[in-house]
C-alpha cells in the first residue's frame, strides 16, 4: 500500500520526505502500514531491472539540468481507483513532474502504477476500505489545513526486501 503495487517488487523511484509531525499523525491513524514505510513521492513505481549500471545511468541522465527545489504539500484528494488519501504536491509540482516524465523513459518506460492511470504527484496519507471511511476521515481531519514543506536537493533509489519494507537506499543528488 502506497508503494504503487506489483508482483515483482524489487525496486522504486522516490523522494523520501523528512517526517513531519502532524503528516505522521495522520498517517499513523489511518495508513496500516505507515511504519513499514517512510513517507514519500513515488516516481517509478516497482521495477526489475537486471543491469544496474545500465539502470544507475538513466537515473542520472534523467536528473541532468534538474536542481534542488522547494516543496509543498497541501490538499486533499482521494484516488481515481481504490480507497485512497492524498496529500497533494503545491509548490514543486513542475519540478516532480519533470522528475516522472525524465524517469519513466527507456528502461523504466514499462513500469506503470495501473491504479493510477494518470500521474499525480502526492503523498499517500491513508488506505480505506470503503468510500464512506475515506469521506469520514476527510469530515474527521476537518478544515485542520494540513501542509507540510521542504527542500528536495535529492532522490531515491531503494531496493526492497520481500514484504516490500526499505532494504536499501541509493542517493542521487539534484544540481544545486
């Protein structure tokens, strides 16, 4: 949940965000598996790919003229498929899209998230089992204005373990 599900899990593309407080909180009530996972931007969904020179190329060719950026995360949204809860990329959205469409070539032109047939940039505040536990978690979170920012000067490669937990974490960092 929140990783952009597959099969084959063995690899993803992100931005892993540092963890705010009141993002947390939310998450922890309504996310099941929000400590099996560090609260991110997914940019390529789940891949394997055997050359991981070939891959560790395209990552930084894909990142070439892309400089650090300020984000912003901020309303609500739920998901087209599922019972999903997003947080939305505000200030920064360009920048993460740019990110995506540069990603999402050549080797890694195969791997699509089918429950989201078209991208948006989000973090996955919570997973419900129905519609009306998504509409009461909004009514619940109220007006509260959830909004969280950062600076971005990197993304992430990570390697998953099995149960699709964080085994490892490869850095590319963004030109400043």
């Amino acid at each position: 949940m929140g990783w952009c599900w597959s099969l084959k899990m063995k690899q993803v593309i992100l931005i892993l965000l540092k963890k705010d407080v009141e993002v947390e909180k939310i998450r922890k009530k309504y996310h099941p598996d929000y400590k099996k996972f560090e609260p991110h931007i997914s940019l390529v969904c789940p891949f394997e790919v055997n050359n991981q020179d070939e891959l560790f190329l395209h990552i930084k060719e894909s990142l070439k003229g892309i400089k650090s950026f300020d984000l912003s995360l901020e309303g609500l949204q739920k998901s087209a498929k599922g019972h999903y809860l997003y947080l939305l990329v505000g200030r920064g959205r360009e920048k993460v899209m740019k990110l995506y469409w540069a990603l999402n070539k050549s080797i890694l032109k195969d791997f699509k998230n089918e429950d989201m047939p078209k991208y948006i940039p989000h973090l996955s505040l919570g997973f419900f089992k129905s519609k009306k536990e998504i509409d009461d978690a909004i009514e619940d979170m109220g007006n509260s204005g959830v909004c969280f920012k950062t600076k971005i000067s990197s993304i992430q490669l990570v390697t998953l373990n099995k149960d699709s937990s964080l085994k490892s974490v490869n850095n590319f960092g963004l030109n400043i």
